[in-house]
C-alpha cells in the first residue's frame, strides 16, 4: 500500500523497511537515518545562524527567510515521521483488517480505483517537486566557478578558502537540500494517500450498506434475518474502524499539519514577494515560480482531500436512506437509527484545531498571503 510514499522515504533514512529482519542491516541503516538526520538539520542551523548573523536589509531578510521556513517545516515532518513510525503501522494495520479488505470483484475494482487516484497524485506532485529541486541544484552550478554556494550559510571555516571545503559544504547543502524535497514529497503524499484511503473504505462502506437493502429483499425465515443482523454488525464495526483510522492519522499528523499552515502562509507571500523583484524568464524567476507552485499544490492537496473525507462521511447518513427500511425487521430498523445517530457528525481533519481541511480554509490561507504581500509591499 501506498508503495511510492514509502519507497522515497527508505531511500532517503527515514523509513526502515520492516523486512529488515537482520541486527546488522537494521544497524546499518540505523546510522545511515542518523546521518540524513544530521544533513538536514545541519544545514538549516547553518542556515539560521547565517541569517541571525548576516541579515543587513529587510529584501535580504525576505530572501532568506523563506528557505529557512520551508527547512523548518521539513525538519519537523522529518522528525514526526520517526517520532510516530509505530503509529503509522498502526495505520496500515487497520487498513489490512478483515474488515476493511476488499471481498468481492466490486469491492476490489472499487478499492484500485483510489489507489489509483493516490498513485497519480504522488506522481503528480512528485514530478513538479523533482523538477523544481533539479532546477535549483542546476542553477547552483553556474556559480561553482567563483566558489559560490548553493545557499547563503554559516560554517565555523572558510568555505571558499580551498577547493575541497568548498566542495564539501557544496555537496553537503546538495544532499540537504534534495533530502529535503523528497522528504516533502513523501510526507505530503502519504498523508493524502491515507486520506484518500479514508474516501475508499467510506465508499466501501456505502456500497455495503446498499447491499444490505438487497438483501433485505430476500429475506425468508430466521436464517435470513440473522445473515441480516450480522451484516448490519459488520457495518457497525466497519465503521469504528473507519472513525479509529481517521482519529489516528489526524493525530499523528496534526503537529505537521499546524506548521504546514503557519509557514506557508508567510512563505507563498515572501516568495510572491520575491517574485515581484526579479527579472521574468531568468533562472530564479522559474526555480521560485516553480517552488510557489508546488507550495500552493501542496496545500492544495490537503484541504481537497480532508474535504473530500468530510463530504464522503456526510454522504454515509445520506446512503441510510437507500436501504430498503420496510422489509426490515423491527430490531435491524432500530440497529439502523442507532448507526444512523453515530454517523450524523462528519468525520473532520483538523490543523491543531485551528483550521479545518476543506476548500474554504484553503481559499482563506490565499486571502491572508495576498494580505501579508501587499503589506510587505507598502513597508518596502
């Protein structure tokens, strides 16, 4: 499940593939998710530090501020990912239940359709995020010549005073800063790949709940009326299972998704801001223009997604009305109204509590960018 989300963040240390089963390879790649580890952090204390050090106007300020941000961000997904490894098994665990397996051709056709859709997803925002970070680290090498660095950063030495410091900050900043984009694809992808799970198991759930009433067509005794009963169980557990996995995934999620949400604000209105600044068709006007789009699809993805859930679990209630109630006995009609009171709140992922995932927040994170550039405009 979700295999491209998972592959990058093995390839990159931050997922030891759970076949590991020898003490030495899971040591191995132990210290090699310590030494991403450190890249990254690293390079965004440097980062820091250089800032703190060197920020003389407030252009320069926006200029690097924005980068610092983004490295931010993705050291707190880095760290989140390792902190809440089990957790995210425990997700994976709920979706490999019996009750949440495919059990039929239709169940099946209807499950490879969303994984289709969170596979078309990872490609999409993973091709324009890999595009975005070639053409960055391509631009870096126009200035190899005159021993300029990739990004503005403090180091205890001189970096340019000899070829092979300058090399090594060079590739180490490279490694940072490409760990760094494909840290995000993964975490942003496995986030809307396990949401769109969600979707997929509330559809699932809906398609149950119409078989249900065609059972309900042929009933015709007490082995009838049973089968009946137990399907409306299984539909009861069903759902627990659902509510579980999506309570879990917004809980092991919920720091990053907060600072996804008070970074990018700040960051898609200096990047913006940026923009404004340089000379349209020049190599950085792309690279930013690229970065503000990935920034603005990837926040775009949550609140679709978390918007998508809270309309598909809206439409559960609405798919009780679809069961054929009259030739239901009388204790399955109340089973059924005690599920339908259950289902009457919409499921609902939440940014810390603060902002909601759906269209309208992400219409309003646009709105206050726009504010904040037209603020940074007039001080400027």
């Amino acid at each position: 499940m979700l295999p491209i989300p998972f592959g990058i963040l093995t390839v990159c240390g931050f997922w030891r593939p759970v076949s590991l089963k020898s003490p030495l390879a899971k040591t191995a790649y132990d210290l090699y998710s310590g030494l991403m580890f450190v890249l990254i952090w690293s390079f965004t204390l440097s980062h820091l530090i250089d800032i703190a050090i060197t920020a003389e106007s407030f252009e320069s300020l926006t200029g690097s501020c924005f980068m610092l941000l983004s490295m931010l961000n993705v050291c707190c997904k880095m760290t989140n990912i390792l902190y809440f490894r089990g957790d995210i098994l425990d997700l994976l665990a709920i979706l490999a239940a019996d009750r949440c397996k495919a059990r039929d051709d239709r169940e099946l056709e209807l499950q490879e359709k969303f994984h289709s859709t969170a596979k078309f997803v990872a490609l999409c925002y993973g091709g324009l995020t890999e595009t975005t970070c070639t053409l960055i680290t391509l631009r870096t090498f126009f200035g190899a010549a005159s021993r300029a660095l990739p990004f503005k950063a403090w180091m205890p030495y001189d970096a340019g005073a000899s070829l092979a410091g300058y090399w090594l900050t060079f590739a180490h900043q490279t490694v940072a800063h490409c760990g760094a984009a494909n840290l995000q694809i993964a975490n942003e992808t496995l986030v809307c790949g396990l949401m769109i799970q969600a979707c997929s198991q509330l559809e699932l759930l809906k398609l149950r709940l119409a078989s249900l009433g065609a059972e309900s067509d042929k009933e015709d005794g007490d082995g009838d009326v049973a089968s009946s009963r137990r399907l409306i169980v299984e539909t009861f557990e069903h759902h627990r299972k659902i509510t579980e996995f999506c309570r879990k995934l917004n809980r092991t999620f919920n720091v990053t998704l907060f600072v996804q949400f008070a970074i990018s604000s700040l960051v898609l209105c200096s990047s913006v801001y940026l923009l404004s600044k340089m000379r349209m068709g020049s190599v950085q006007f792309m690279s930013l223009s690229l970065y503000v789009s990935c920034m603005l699809y990837q926040i775009f993805l949550f609140c679709w997604y978390g918007n998508e859930v809270m309309l598909q679990s809206i439409s559960v209630r609405n798919a009780l009305y679809q069961v054929n109630w009259p030739k239901i006995p009388i204790d399955e009609r109340k089973m059924l109204l005690t599920f339908m009171m259950l289902v009457r709140r919409p499921i609902v992922f939440t940014s810390s509590f603060l902002v909601t995932l759906s269209i309208d927040s992400y219409c309003r994170i646009l709105r206050t960018s726009y504010s904040v550039f037209n603020l940074l405009q007039q001080t400027t």
